[in-house]
C-alpha cells in the first residue's frame, strides 16, 4: 500500500506541470475539555484535547486532494492512548464534492470522501506501556462531514452535522494483528436559541466486528443532550479562523454494543464533558 501510494504521488507531481490547475488547502479540528468518564473508566476526570489537521494541494477542481495529515491527543492520564502524535500521508477523491442536492435529505452527498492514509504513531506519555505495539496503519475507506443550516442560518429552522467514517485499518495500532473495519456515526441535530445559543441531541457510535471485552472500546455508544455557545459565528467571512469556535456542555448515557470490559471500574453508564471546539477548512 505504501508504494503504490508513494507511486501515485510522483505520477500526480509530474503530471500537474502539464495538465492539472491546483490549489492549496488547510483542514484543522480541535476539542478539547473535562471529561467525567471519556467512556474509559468512572475515575477518568481529566482534561483531554484531540487534534487533528491536514494541508495538502487540491486538483481537478477540487476533487483529488494530496496531503500531510496529524491526529494527536493530550492528556492529563498518563494513559498512552490519550497523549500520541500520529502523523502521514493520504489521499482522497471527493466525487460529489459540485453535486447541488434537492434538499436536506440529499445535499449531504457532496461531503462524501473516500480516501486511503498510512501513518505511524508516537506516544507522548508512558511509552513502555505501548512497546509491543503496531506502530504504523495503513487505512482506507469513506468519510463523510455535512452541516445543515450553520452558514447563514434560518433560526426558525433546525440545524444539525453528521460526520462518519466506515474504514478498513491494517494494525489500529494494537497488540495484535488487526485487519478489520471500524464505523463511526456522529450526528447531532438541534435548534437556535438567538443568535449563538444552540441545544441539540448528540449521538456517537463506533462499532466493528471485533468481540471480547478487550475490544468494548470498539463497540460502544453514547447519546444524549448538550448545548453550545458559539459567540463568533458572524464575524467575517466563512474563513475566519474563530468562526466555528464553540464551547459546548453534553450530558450522555452510554450502552456497550457488544461485550462490556473485564474490568469493573471500567464499565461507564454515562458521561459528563464541557469544553471547546473549533474547526477550520471543512
């Protein structure tokens, strides 16, 4: 997978000199906050931020990114899962990405992404713990992110997001041989209070064909009520760089999918977090 995305990089660079217009492009997402149980453990009461970026060039008009990506987490846990720096390659191919829906039901095609990445990780905490760990991925699949009514929004109207990933991934960085798919399913959809105040039902599912309790990480969902508060939303252009910066108050119940962990102390029924979020380029 390696050479053949290394092989379509060099055909791309030489081919732009002669056919292909781009331009370059910037993505970020951040939250972080105070996290009751982070659906780890019911001591887990720490403050945790996770990262993510990618810069790369676009071509065909849009439709073919290239690009450097990083995810990365901090905590105050000592736990390594929750303080890495994993960055990489990747490259995706946006289809839609000019397709005009009819409504609300259809419109969120044009944010459909299939893309293929390989990366590799660095634990910033307590990396003795993750010696025997897979440290590079390879993964590839679909992702989608949509908003509805959030640029120049109709208050009388409700708003709502939905980003989810279906992947294949190679290791998941684990401790064994992984070689499966993982799905995730985030929406949210609310209502507007004034002009920044935002309640909404919030809804996070990851599952996968994994089984046993090791894997309950893997197979869990939470969902319930939260709140934001974006107080720069109608400033500038859509490009300013605070635009979609949030803090935000969820309060969720959590159900295990499949196995429950081994552990008691690890076995969560529910989930406080507050924080902040923002985002830029997507």
């Amino acid at each position: 997978m390696k050479k053949i995305l290394f092989g379509f990089f060099v055909f791309v660079f030489f081919l732009q000199g002669y056919a292909f217009s781009q331009t370059t492009f910037l993505e970020l997402y951040n939250r972080g906050g105070f996290f009751d149980t982070n659906l780890e453990k019911q001591s887990f009461a720490s403050l945790l931020g996770r990262f993510e970026g990618k810069a790369g060039w676009a071509f065909l008009e849009h439709k073919l990114h290239l690009y450097g990506v990083y995810y990365g987490a901090a905590s105050q846990a000592d736990d390594y899962w929750n303080n890495y720096l994993t960055t990489g390659v990747g490259m995706r191919v946006i289809p839609f990405n000019s397709y005009r829906g009819r409504g609300w039901a259809d419109e969120w095609i044009k944010g459909v992404k299939f893309f293929v990445e390989s990366i590799g990780t660095t634990y910033l905490k307590n990396s003795v713990s993750a010696e025997a760990l897979a440290k590079t991925d390879c993964r590839y699949g679909l992702e989608i992110w949509h908003e509805w009514n959030q640029e120049a929004p109709i208050p009388s109207l409700p708003w709502g997001e939905l980003w989810a990933q279906y992947a294949y991934r190679e290791t998941n960085f684990g401790w064994e041989e992984f070689k499966d798919k993982i799905f995730y399913f985030q929406p949210k959809m609310g209502i507007h209070l004034g002009d920044m105040i935002k309640p909404y039902l919030c809804i996070n599912v990851t599952a996968s064909a994994k089984e046993g309790p090791a894997y309950s990480f893997l197979n869990i969902a939470d969902y319930g009520l939260g709140i934001r508060f974006q107080p720069f939303q109608d400033i500038g252009s859509r490009q300013d760089l605070f635009r979609k910066f949030k803090m935000f108050v969820e309060v969720v119940k959590v159900s295990y999918l499949k196995d429950k962990p081994a552990e008691a102390n690890k076995q969560v029924s529910q989930d406080v977090r507050f924080g902040v979020e923002f985002s830029y380029g997507r």
